[in-house]
C-alpha cells in the first residue's frame, strides 16, 4: 500500500525539479497537475515564469500535458497558450486520462513523469499508471477543513520518503 503514496521525487516546487536530470532517465513526457502546482487555485492564467518553464521544456524535446481534476473551462483557460494535450474532470485517482495522455504523446508510462502536489491524487494516480511520480509542495496552502485533514494524512508517507532518502526532515532538495 505505501508504494502508492510514496512519491520517487519530492521538491519544493516546479522550478527546483533537475529536469536535465529526468532527461537522462529518459523521461519524455512530463504531465502536470495545474491547481496549486503549477499556479494557486485562483491563478485562472498560467504567470510568465510558468510559460518561461513550458517554452523551455518544450525546447529541450519534452512533450507535455496537462491532467486535472478540475473543470473543462479552467483547465482549457489555462492551456489556451500552449495548446498542449489536456485532460479535465479526471478523477485522480483514476489512471484514465493518464493513459490517454500517454497514448496521445504517444510514450510509455516508464518515459513519463507526473507532476503533482497531493499524495491521494497525482502520487496514487501516477504510482497506479507506473509513471515516475514528482511531488512538489503545494503553492499556497489550502484552508478548507477537507484539505488539512488530508495534508495530515499524507504525514506518514512523507516521512517513509525521507527515511529512504536517509533524512530525517524536508529539505530542498
């Protein structure tokens, strides 16, 4: 059960992840989770950094998507720049936009990686698919009793992580 809700990667955001480094794992496809990982909740347009980091992936030959749980008009707000494959309303989880993705990019899910900021959702849904799973810390924090009984819950994987990276606390990494 823990290989489900034990990330392969922690950072504390999208900019601090060695995506040369995935390359040379031969990783070439990256899906994104958008809410509070890539922008906040009320972000409804992706900032310039983030557009910055799209373009520059982009250019170094991966291909890229986008997988959220959210509603078809915010995920096709957000991806109306890019223009990338997108998948909304997916039910992390559920690993069937993800094999759509990995269909439509047209790679193999140990070519791919997922980008996300919840355990429960993108970690369980990219361990499920067998993709390389990335957990980053959320953007901002979330208020909602539902969310903090949930970032309470994930306590226990996270500290499996560490353990098996041999460090006692979250550090940059």
């Amino acid at each position: 059960m823990f290989r489900y809700f034990t990330p392969d990667f922690i950072f504390s955001g999208i900019y601090d992840i060695d995506f040369d480094s995935l390359k040379q794992k031969n990783i070439k496809g990256l899906i994104f989770d958008i809410d509070n990982t890539l922008v906040s909740y009320r972000q409804e347009r992706p900032t310039k950094e983030v557009s910055v980091l799209m373009d520059k992936l982009k250019g170094k030959g991966f291909k890229i998507c986008f997988i959220s749980n959210n509603s078809r008009q915010r995920v096709d707000a957000f991806n109306s720049d890019f223009n990338f494959f997108s998948y909304p309303e997916a039910k992390k989880p559920s690993v069937k936009s993800i094999k759509l993705a990995l269909s439509a990019m047209d790679i193999h899910a140990k070519n791919a990686a997922f980008v996300g900021d919840q355990l429960f959702t993108d970690v369980m849904a990219a361990k499920r698919a067998k993709l390389t799973a990335i957990l980053v810390d959320p953007i901002e924090p979330v208020e909602s009793a539902f969310f903090r009984f949930k970032r309470f819950m994930e306590k226990p994987f996270l500290r499996r992580y560490y353990r098996r990276q041999g460090r006692k606390k979250r550090e940059k990494v």
